[in-house]
C-alpha cells in the first residue's frame, strides 16, 4: 500500500518531565511497536482529536528510535491542551518531516551553535549526535541564551555536556530575577561572540530561536568573516500539512515544512514575511 503523508500515528505518552514551569518533554512510543527515525532537525505534527497539530522540533537522540522525544512550551491552543495530558493518554503524530541540520557537512568541521529560548529543542539531536559520534567533528562551542535562568532548558545536562571533548558552553540571560544566583552571562546571546574561539574559515554555524533573534545571530556571523552559505537557521512558520500543499508556512518561493525548516541564511536572505 503506498504510504499516506498525511495519516497519522497513535503514540503513547511513555514520560513526561517538566523542565520548565511552561515547558514539558513528552517522551512517546508508537502504539504500533514501530520504530521512529529522524533526523535532527526535523519535526512532527503532534496533535489531538478536536484540537488540531502543531508542528513539534524532535529533541532526542537520533540513535534512539523505540521512543522519541518532543519538548513543548504550552503557548497556544494545541500546546495547552497537551499540558493537561498524562502518562499513559495518547497523541496523534505525523512525521518527521522537512530537512535537518547539514549532518554532512559538519563532517571534520568546528560547530557553533548559538541558541535562544526554545530554539535549543531543535539543536539538541545534533548535540548528541556530535558526542556520539566525537571524532567526526572538531571543536564544538554552544552559546545558548534565554529570558530568565528559570527559562533555560536541560539545565541538569549542562554538567555532562561540559565534560565531553573538545566542547565549550556559555549562558546567559536577558535578566536575574532579584535574589536568584546567576554566575553567567547577562545580556542578549550575541554579546557572547566575544568569546569565541572558532574561526570562520574551519567551522559553520547553526542557530535556532526567535527570529529577530537569529536576524542578529546571523548579521554578527557574518561581520566575523562567515559565509552566508555557513550559517544554518532553523525557521518556524505556521505548519499545517507538513508537505507542501497547503501554503501555509511558505516564505516566497519556499515552504519551511518542505524546504526547511532547516535554511542556510544565503538562501532565506531577502526573501519576504521574514526580519531576515
């Protein structure tokens, strides 16, 4: 039978852990017993019946394939219904679609990733598969900004991730609340390339987060010497079939559920609808 992009799946809520006071990760199982592959960047359409989809980044790890991972922020209808979820209920998935981050590419280079907010779900797959596969990369340096320390995500991996090879990690935020400890950075992401120490000509960089936010991420890449065709973002748009047909999340001649949502900022640059 030929497969039907826009059937969806039954998955089980197998875990939930709270990260943040809005934010869940929801690890799922297929009610089939199948398999789910992916590569990271990609996401699924995660839906409930009455409540419509939204389009969810996958955040686990592409090596694990008999569950998969969404981290989600309770920000809208479909987002807040999923909240009052439970261990156990089930959710409709379909997916994964788009392109992911330039796995290829990266091979032998430096990776700087610079993330803001819940742009770090995303990039979170492509961390692990640069630890799980160490020697095919070169230096790593993850710049990683949010509103608050409350806002930040993965917090109690921070530790493990500073332990791998080769690998630099700098935090910061928009502000402290008064009497919270902080001993990092203060002030937007982008004061932090200061304090990089990968070059241009050896590495390529990837960025996910609000997209004013990346609009600065990817002019301050540029005014260092990187190419526009090195920096990578990773867009989100109102998604609603997934493949293309609805036009929904199209950017001029693009369609992020299809061409993206994964971008090199040489081909998003210019375009309209974006503060690229």
């Amino acid at each position: 039978m030929m497969w039907n992009p826009l059937k969806p799946r039954d998955a089980v809520i197998e875990a939930i852990k709270r990260e943040t006071y809005d934010t869940l990760i929801y690890t799922l199982v297929l009610k089939d017993g199948g398999e789910f592959s992916f590569k990271p960047g990609q996401f699924s359409m995660v839906g409930l019946p009455g409540m419509g989809e939204a389009p969810i980044s996958i955040s686990s790890e592409p090596s694990r394939r008999e569950s998969f991972d969404h981290t989600i922020r309770a920000v809208g209808n479909v987002t807040r219904a999923l909240a009052n979820l439970e261990e156990g209920d089930e959710v409709m998935i379909r997916g994964p679609y788009g392109t992911g981050w330039p796995m290829e590419e990266a091979k032998g280079k430096d990776i700087l990733i610079v993330a803001g907010g819940i742009g770090l779900a995303p990039l979170r797959p492509f961390i692990f598969h640069i630890f799980e596969n160490r020697a095919d990369f070169g230096y790593l340096e993850i710049l990683y900004g949010a509103r608050t320390p409350d806002d930040m995500l993965y917090t109690q991996e921070f530790p493990q991730w500073r332990k791998q090879e080769r690998v630099k990690l700098l935090l910061t935020v928009d502000r402290v609340p008064e009497g919270e400890a902080w001993e990092y950075g203060l002030g937007v992401v982008t004061e932090l390339f200061d304090f990089v120490e990968i070059s241009p000509a050896s590495g390529i960089a990837l960025t996910c987060g609000p997209e004013i936010m990346m609009r600065f991420v990817a002019r301050g890449l540029l005014q260092r010497g990187f190419s526009p065709g090195r920096v990578y973002l990773s867009m989100e748009r109102r998604m609603k079939c997934g493949i293309a047909h609805c036009g929904h999340c199209q950017i001029g001649p693009k369609y992020v559920c299809q061409d993206g949502p994964v971008f090199t900022y040489r081909a998003l640059r210019g375009l309209p609808d974006t503060l690229l």
